[in-house]
C-alpha cells in the first residue's frame, strides 16, 4: 500500500473514532459495567511487529465470498425445498417438522434468556449496584456529619454544620467508644437501606408491570392475559420432576437442546476471539490503549457464553433428577441422618435450609462436562475461525494463528469449574442448602477475571 493511502486511512479512522467518542463514551460504560466504575489499566502487552498487522483489504470468507448468482440459487433451492414441503407435507406427516420446531424453539429460547440474563445481571444489575453503593457512600458521610453535630464530637462550622473544609473532623476520644457507636450506627443504618433497596428493586419493577399490564387491558383484554402469563411462557425449559415421566421420551426432548446449546455457547464464545482483536487496533495504530467498545462487547460475550453453560448444566441436573431415584435427593432423609436434635431440624425446616449432596454433585458434574465439551469445540473450530478473525480486524493470517498462545490459557480460565470468578461453586453452595432450584441465576461479575491475561 502506498504511505500517502495509509496515512490517509489512519487519519479518516481516527476522525471516526473522534465522532463516536463524541456521543458516546465507551471508556466509562467499560469501567462502569466491567469494574463497577473502578479504575483499571489496561494490561501491558507486547509491541506488534509490523509483520503482525496489514491495512490491505482481506478477501471475505465463505459465505460472504459468493457472488449473487450462488446467492440466488441458494433462495431458490430453499424456496422450492418449502413449496415441497407444503405440497407433499413429509415432514409433517413423520413428525419431524413439529420434532425440529420443538428442539430449535428450546434451544433459541435459553440462548435467548443467556442474552436477557446478561443484560439483566451484568449491565443493570452493575450500573444498580454502584447507584446502591454511591448512595451508601453519601450515608456514611451523612451519618458522621450527624453524630459530630448532635453529640458534639467534633468541630462544626459557624453555621452549626459539621465538617471543615469539606472535611469530617472526629474529636479525640481516648475511651475508644465512639468509634464502636460511630461504626454501629453506620452498620445499622447501612443494613436498613441495603434492605429497603432490595424490597425496592422487586416492588417498583412489579408495580411498573401491573400499571403497565393494567392499561394494556384497556386495549385488548387477549394482549393483557399474554403480558400477565409472559413469565411461563419464557421460563428456562426444563423437564418436569413430577415423577411422570419416560426415560426415552426424556432424553429425546432435552437432549438435542443440550447438545445445540453447547454448540451455540462455542460459537459466542469464539466471537470474544473477534473483539480481543479488534480491542487492539487501537493499540497497533496509535499507540494508545484498547479499544473500550470491543472490551465491553468480550466481556459481555464471555458473560453470554457462561449463562449458556450454567443453564445448561441446570438442565443437566434436572434431568438427572428426574431419571434418578427421588429417594436421593431427598431432603428430609439426609437431615435425619446428620441433623439428629428435633429442635434444629424445627429451625432447618422453618427457614427451608436443607443439605442436597448428591444434587450439589450432580451440579459440579455437569459444569464440569459442558464446560469442557465447549473448550473442546472453541479448540477445534478456532482454526476455521481465523478467516473470520482477519477479515474483521487487522491482524494476519500468521498472526492470528499465532495468537493462540494467548487465547488458550485465557479459555481454560474461563471454562474452569473452580475458578473463583466463574461461580459455579456459588451454585453449589447454594445447591447444597436451598436445592437445585436456588442454584441459578448467580452473576459473573466480570471484574473478577482479568479481561487479557
């Protein structure tokens, strides 16, 4: 490429870098929903070789390759594969339509919810937690600024306030007692707002939902009655451990959903590939830090691909039970086995704790499978990924073959079962003593994790 072309693609790039900084920060939302609004750098990478990287343009891989003859043959062939089968109805008449309907409609539907759970939990649910938390900072403040003005235990200004310079200044007590009240009251009242919040967080979605739903019905009666049943109709599917059931007819249905699923979390999770690299165009081209959008989105995908796994070793587990003996699970025979005082169990019982060994192994188990099923999978595929991976970044063929050395170790972090940042063993905790059914759904919280080691 010629140097007056390729100063003047860096300079349109970075012009267009400018204009989306411009509306939208996504440095602030990366700390904000990544690390909870904490600072932190960027980790030190090594410099790439001019080797590394190429602003030519890349030829784009299959299927986008074709040209609009094959796509045309392609709309024809599926147009006149329906017409057959909406003539001769094969399908249909051996079931296999409604079959595939069945397993495609669960498996898009816990991918579906995986993408909800991200949004909920990762986003919402950390921009929530720094509001609670920066509220909880001015209380503390407020609480200090109380106890120096009402119990004179401090200086105040001339207007009876207290703190000096924006600063709360604490008399010197040589009893030591008031830092123990100063502590109590601040963890009592901290304890009352964490509990307010918390019956706030569930109360004022639900009252917005009645409202909502109410007027609805005032349009149509049908749409109101949908929206009200809304939540069964997208509950995570899972089969039934009522006791009916065939063991055949089991694994049939939940079976190929499972396997699908596992293949649909390798190929989000190979899409965190794509914006590891793309993160790094910055970095290549202007020696400054990464890209904070594409650090966002491979965080939120690796966030993705986790509520897949944890909702399908869920069903896992479900299955299990439900195929399994009912006697080991129960809850009542292992509390009568290692819970012998009649007034424990009476405390157990009324506050519903419980011990579930063989559930909580059974959870362990099967993260441990689906975990290691979709490394095996990102593992193979990777190599078919690499075209994709350069067509939609700067980065060689060489180079991103190469990069495996660092994609790897950062996979088999991800995907295993007892690393501290993945929650699987929350699940279990949680398995252990609640039941199956309080196991999920547990945040990443992503700041836990490195983004790039």
């Amino acid at each position: 490429m010629d140097p007056a072309d390729e100063e003047l693609i860096l300079e349109d790039s970075l012009d267009g870098s400018e204009e989306e900084d411009s509306w939208m920060d996504w440095d602030m939302w990366w700390q904000i929903i990544v690390n909870r609004n904490e600072e932190v750098d960027d980790p030190d990478l090594p410099e790439y070789p001019t080797s590394a990287w190429s602003l030519d343009m890349v030829d784009p891989p299959f299927p986008f390759n074709l040209d609009a003859t094959l796509y045309c043959a392609a709309v024809l062939a599926i147009i006149l594969a329906i017409h057959s089968e909406i003539d001769t109805a094969w399908l249909l008449r051996h079931g296999y339509r409604y079959y595939l309907m069945r397993i495609s409609s669960k498996t898009l539907l816990t991918v579906a919810i995986s993408f909800a759970s991200t949004l909920l939990f990762e986003v919402i649910g950390n921009v929530a937690d720094l509001v609670r938390r920066s509220y909880m900072e001015g209380i503390i403040i407020k609480v200090n600024s109380l106890l120096v003005k009402w119990l004179h235990w401090g200086p105040v200004d001339e207007h009876g306030n207290a703190g000096l310079d924006g600063e709360i200044i604490f008399d010197h007590d040589p009893t030591q007692i008031r830092p123990l009240i100063r502590n109590a009251v601040t963890n009592i009242v901290l304890l009352a707002f964490d509990c307010l919040f918390l019956i706030l967080s569930h109360l004022i979605p639900m009252a917005i939902g009645v409202y909502f739903i109410w007027l609805v019905s005032y349009v149509s009666r049908d749409l109101a009655i949908f929206l009200y049943n809304l939540s069964t109709y997208v509950a995570l599917p899972t089969p039934n451990m009522d006791g009916a059931f065939d063991i055949k007819d089991m694994l049939w249905e939940f079976g190929p959903p499972v396997y699908f699923q596992l293949w649909a979390a390798a190929l989000i999770y190979l899409s965190v590939f794509v914006f590891i690299s793309r993160s790094e165009t910055p970095l290549i081209l202007y020696k400054t830090g990464l890209d904070p959008f594409s650090k966002l989105m491979l965080n939120l995908l690796r966030a993705t691909t986790t509520h897949v796994l944890s909702y399908t070793a869920y069903q896992l587990v479900c299955l299990c039970v439900t195929i399994m003996p009912p006697a080991w699970f129960s809850r009542d025979g292992y509390l009568s086995i290692i819970i012998r005082d009649p007034v424990v169990q009476k405390i157990v019982t009324r506050f519903n704790l419980g011990f579930y060994p063989v559930t909580a192994l059974l959870l362990i188990g099967a993260h441990w499978i689906v975990r290691n099923v979709c490394r095996l999978l990102v593992t193979r595929l990777y190599p078919l990924s690499v075209p994709y991976i350069v067509w939609l970044s700067i980065k060689t063929e060489r180079a991103t073959r190469q990069q495996w050395v660092v994609y790897g170790p950062f996979l088999n972090g991800d995907m295993a079962v007892l690393e501290l940042g993945n929650r699987v063993m929350e699940r279990v905790v949680m398995t252990i003593m609640f039941g199956l059914k309080s196991s999920w759904p547990v945040r990443m919280r992503l700041s836990a994790v490195p983004v790039l080691d």
